[in-house]
C-alpha cells in the first residue's frame, strides 16, 4: 500500500481553517486529519461537529476524525453526519469499544481505533476485525509539536503482523516529520499524520513539506 499523508488541522491557523483545508488539500494531502478535544480525556479543547461541518463543503478529501473525548458514543452520529469518513475513538475513553466499531460502521463510515503510547495493542485482539484503521499515538495526545516516543516503533510493527492482509490501514499520530516518518514506513505504518510539520513555515511550504514526509516513507 502506498503511504498516505495526513496533515492535522490542529497545527493549522485557526482563524481560517476553510482556507487553509483547501490549501493542504491542494498541496497534496491524501487525508485531512481533524482533531477533536475535550479538555476532560485529554487536557487540551478544539473544536466539534459544527466545525468540521462548516469544513466539508471545502475538500472532497477524506475526513480522518480523531476522537479524543469521553464519552463518546453520545457523539459519533454528530461526527456522521458532520462529514467524517473514518471516526477513530480510544478505547482508552470508552468501556465499549466493540459497540462504538458497530455504530460508526452502521452510521457508514470508517471505525479506527487510536490507542495511547501505554495502551498494549493487546487491546485490538477481540477489536480488530471491526476495525478500518488503527492508529497508533506516537506521543501523548493533546497536543502537537511534541516529540516522538520511539519505542512506539516497536509497538508499530507488532501491529503490522497482527493485521497481515487485512485491509486495514495503520496509522501513526505525533512527532511524525521526514526522518521519524521513515522509521514509521519501515515498521510498517501507511498513514502519517504531521500536524507543524507540515504548518510550521507556512502555506507556501504545504506541499514540499508533505512531498518531503512522502518521499523519506
Ligand atoms: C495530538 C494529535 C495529533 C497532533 C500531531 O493529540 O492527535 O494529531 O496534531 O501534531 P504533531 O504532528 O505536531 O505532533
Ligand atoms: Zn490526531
């Protein structure tokens, strides 16, 4: 599978997110990775389903929507039918993470599952035939510009050979620039997510700095 970049809006001018979706989307993002925070599973707020309905009409891309509150089966149909295409939740912040795969898939959309640098991926035994996508957090979700935790490249490749030749995406989230990026692909990861790797100098950068992470992966 080729890999696939991500770049996550939280790294993003906020006082014009629309512009600048259509801006990474036009520098070549293959997903748009939209954070969600509640300030209450992790200590930082973002923003919520009306956001990311307003963004819709701006991109054709791929909606990558990463759940990070609890609770959060009140809240998936809302991200439905925000727009979403893949719905990640942690099973970190749900008691039923069987029963939120099956809703998001009845809602039709993608299931992920993101699970923290301290989560086993033990924790996808009984989950991961339901699952799209599986995202492994590479740092301590809340916020961006953190560095990457490196045992999670182990933690990377135990994954790849539990999900063999399913059609599966792994996904890996934090600290992702061209050089741990590499590391990722190698172990076996087909999403990158960047958040200031790819807003750090700007919009005139997007594109290079997404062709960078794709071409070190
Ligand atoms: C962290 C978020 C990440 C974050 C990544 O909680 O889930 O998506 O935006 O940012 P960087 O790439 O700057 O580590
Ligand atoms: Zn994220």
């Amino acid at each position: 599978m080729t890999t696939l970049i991500a770049p996550s809006m939280l790294a993003s001018d906020f006082s014009k997110l629309g512009e600048e979706v259509r801006a990474v989307a036009a520098a070549g993002a293959d997903y748009i990775h939209l954070d969600v925070m509640d300030g209450h599973f992790v200590p930082n707020l973002t923003f919520g389903p009306d956001i990311i309905k307003a963004l819709r009409p701006h991109t054709d891309k791929v909606f990558d929507v990463h759940l990070m509150i609890s609770p959060v089966e009140p809240y998936l149909e809302a991200f439905a039918k925000a727009g979403a295409d893949i719905i990640s939740v942690h099973p970190e912040a749900t008691p039923h993470l069987d029963r939120c795969l099956q809703v998001i898939k009845g809602l039709g959309k993608k299931a992920g599952i993101a699970i923290n640098p301290s989560t086993s991926e033990r924790v996808l035994d009984y989950a991961l035939e339901k699952a799209d996508l599986i995202c492994v957090m590479s740092v301590n979700p809340g916020f961006g510009g953190q560095a990457f935790i490196p045992e999670m490249l182990e933690k990377i490749a135990r994954i790849r050979d539990l999900i063999r030749g399913r059609d599966i995406r792994l996904e890996v989230d934090g600290g992702v620039n061209p050089e741990t990026g590499a590391l990722c692909a190698r172990a076996g990861a087909d999403v990158l997510v960047a958040g200031s790797a790819v807003f750090k100098d700007g919009p005139a950068h997007y594109r290079a700095k997404i062709e960078a992470i794709r071409a070190a992966a």
